[in-house]
C-alpha cells in the first residue's frame, strides 16, 4: 500500500511538517480555517515558517498522486489517507487548566474517515495518557473501529521553535512512539525517512508524551530561577545580565536569561503537567512555584518602569508610553499568549496610554485576540511621537531585530527613560531587567 499521509492542522507546527512530508510522500494538508487554507494554496505562510519559494516547490493538485501537498478544508480529501498526523494547539483556559478542545474536535474529524489498517499519530503538547485516555475513545466512538485491532496510534512530539530559521524540524531530532511494538517501528520508520537529525523510539505512547511535557518545564523552572535572581540583584542594584556572564563562565552553568515566558509552549506546558499530577494526589510545588513567578514578571516589569518614571519627575498619570514588540519571541508573527500583554494592562492600571508598536504582528490578529490595538508601521510611531513631542517611556519588550537600529531618541521626550526588557540596548536603556 502507497503511503499517503493526513496532516490535521496547518499551523506553526503542522505546516513545516507537512511540507517536510510532502518531500518524499502524497500529502494532504487539512485546516478546517478557509482563510489559512486559501492563502497556502497561493504559496504564502503568514506564519514565516515555511519560505514562500519552498512552500511553492511542494504544492500540487488534488488529482495529482505524486509526491507533493495538496491543502484542503474539505473533510472528502483526506478519505483515503492511511497516515493521519495531528498537530493542533493545546492551550489552557483563563483558569490554566489543560483546554483540550482542538484534540477532541481533530480526533472527531479523523473519526470520520477513519479505516481499517489507517495509522493515527498525535504531535500537540499533552501531559500523559491523553492520546490513549482521551483522544482514542473519541476515534472509537466516532468511526466505530477497535483500537489495536482495526486501527492503530502513535506519538511523535512536536519540537518546532517558532521563527528558527536553523533548527528547522528536519534538523531537530524526533522522538517517536507507537501503541504495540511494531506500529512504533512503522511510525519510527516514517519519521526517520524524512528527519535528517534522527529519531528516538520510545518504549509506549506515555513515555513520549512524558519526555515533551519535561522538556519545556525544565525550560520554565530554569528561567523562573533567573527571574528571581533579577529580582533580588535589582535590590541590591547589581546588573543582573553581568552577574550572569561572570556566573556563565563556568563549564556547566546554564546560559538562561531573565524574561518574559509565554508563547504555546514554555507558558502552557508546566500545567498540563500540574493537572496531571494533581489529579493522582500529588501537588507540584517546584512546577508551579515556577510558573507562579514567571507569570508575576509582567506585573513587575510595569512597576519597574513607573519607578524610574518617578525617579525621573516624569508624571504617571496620563504619561505615554512606547511598547516596543508585542509577539511572544522576537523575529516571529506568534502572538499567542505573549506576556506582553500583561505588562501592557498593568501599565494600564497605572492610567498611563500604552502605544504598541511591532513590525512582525498583525495588528488585526491582535485586536482579535487581546482587543489592543497595535501598528506595524513605524512612520505612524514617528508621526505620533512628533504630535506628542515624543514618548515619556520606551519599554523595549520583544528583541526584534528592527528594534535594534531604532532611534529612539527621535521617539521620546528628552527627559523620557528607556526601559530594557531583554537587555540587548546596552547603553540605550535608563534600566534593565
């Protein structure tokens, strides 16, 4: 039987993947958002991560059976795929419980096409046991097949770092699972095709989901540390990033940097984690001590800025305020759940007015999803600071490369002071993180 392979999803992970796939297999890309589908079947990514010229070299016609992908929103394209991947988002809700939603509502559409002998293989962030516990039963129900018996799963962790350019997916090594021992080598093998940097076949499904839920945690914990210590040297007025680099010195110290921790990983994965624990009796202290202090950091980056606006005799109340960066990263369109955002509404609770500049986001998206405006375009920015006589701060929050040959001088008041979130300005900046 020829390979032929579903990607359920086309977003930051689904569509580099897709496209990966495509180099050597008949794949179908499915998104169930018209608009997204629309704009790839015309050879552009809004999400930066695959070039519009690859991109390009790969896309096919439905009725073509070769190598290559074909984009679809229509469930019939997939029927005949005997390869289904699913790589859909696993955010949390407003509370930080697991919102798994996007897995139920993919799985019921594999359901629906489901065969005899067909092969399904999850990629989004889940704490363990949920591809078996939860996204399973929903297949069984849906296509009325036996899992182990009519069908068959996988779990293959997405590790894709939005807007990297250099460890693209072929180049970051795969960690693999199959739900008996010989659908982990077939999975393993389907990787292995086409993964350059190599795979690792776990021993069972949890295993794997275990290893990608660690990964970003391990993460988290590690930058909470650095953000405590940012803290505790602000006090005693000692430059946090030259501690670091005298610290970073040795061999084995790990090179982590304060900061701001959003994005649909590093942000969300400690609690998919938490849940599970919690759920067997055992309450994470050093899991969610973590993510409590990376989650205060937006908070204490506004205060941080008001103090030296006070320092300074600037007035507060009423003051503008530049918002350099709006994205989780710096140099990628991601704004999904970017702790910009609380640093801006904690601004905001200061009454100060808030103007968010970001070349990389789109301002529509996010209105959408924060109801901020913001601009893209920096000669709106200059013709507002030259109305206003300039900004009262500058808070440099993402460390986009544009953001780097910015004159800021042109953008604030003369009395004005530049706050350095990540502590690329150098002298540039009044303070730092």
């Amino acid at each position: 039987m020829n390979t032929k392979i579903a990607v359920i999803g086309l977003g930051y992970v689904g569509l580099p993947l897709a496209r990966l796939f495509a180099t050597k297999y008949n794949v179908v890309g499915f998104d169930i958002n018209q608009k997204r589908v629309e704009e790839l079947r015309q050879g552009t990514d809004s999400t930066l991560e695959v070039e519009d010229d690859i991109l390009q070299a790969v896309l096919k016609p439905l009725n073509n059976d070769g190598n290559g992908l074909f984009v679809s929103y229509d469930l019939g394209d997939i029927s005949d795929c005997n390869y289904y991947v699913v790589t859909v988002p696993t955010p949390v809700d407003k509370n930080n419980r697991p919102d798994l939603t996007p897995l139920y509502k993919s799985s019921e559409t594999v359901g629906k096409v489901l065969k005899k002998g067909d092969i399904v293989i999850y990629e989004s962030t889940v704490y363990p046991g949920v591809t078996e516990e939860e996204c399973i039963p929903v297949l069984e129900r849906v296509s009325g097949l036996k899992f182990n018996e009519d069908f068959f799963a996988g779990y293959s962790p997405e590790r894709i770092n939005p807007g990297d350019k250099q460890h693209t997916v072929e180049k970051i090594l795969k960690v693999t699972s199959g739900s008996t021992p010989e659908i982990g080598q077939k999975v393993d093998a389907l990787y292995k095709s086409v993964i350059t940097a190599g795979t690792h076949l776990a021993p069972s499904i949890k295993v794997a989901e275990a290893a990608k839920v660690i990964e970003n945690s391990q993460r988290d914990i590690n930058i909470a540390f650095v953000n405590e210590l940012a803290k505790i040297f602000n006090i005693l007025d000692i430059d946090t990033h030259a501690v670091l680099e005298a610290a970073g010195t040795k061999w084995n110290f790990l090179p982590f940097k304060p900061g701001l921790v959003g994005g649909h990983c590093i942000g969300v994965d400690p609690y998919y984690l938490a849940q599970k624990a919690q759920e067997h009796g055992y309450h994470p202290e050093i899991i969610l001590a973590g993510r409590k202090l990376n989650d205060s950091m937006g908070e204490y980056v506004a205060s941080q800025v008001v103090k030296c606006m006070i320092k300074k005799g600037i007035n507060v109340c009423g003051a503008e305020i530049l918002m350099l960066g709006v994205t989780f990263k710096e140099n990628c369109p991601d704004v999904r759940n970017t702790k910009i955002i609380d640093v801006v509404r904690a601004l905001e609770d200061y009454n100060v007015k808030v103007t968010i500049y970001d070349p990389w986001a789109n301002p529509a998206e996010v209105q959408h999803e924060y109801e901020l405006k913001s601009v893209s375009d920096i000669e709106q920015i200059r013709k507002f600071a030259n109305l206003q006589r300039g900004y009262d701060a500058i808070v440099l929050g993402v460390a986009h490369q544009e953001f780097l040959s910015l004159d800021l001088n042109s953008l604030k008041k003369e009395n004005a002071i530049v706050y350095d979130v990540k502590g690329i300005l150098g002298g540039k900046a009044d303070s730092k993180l």
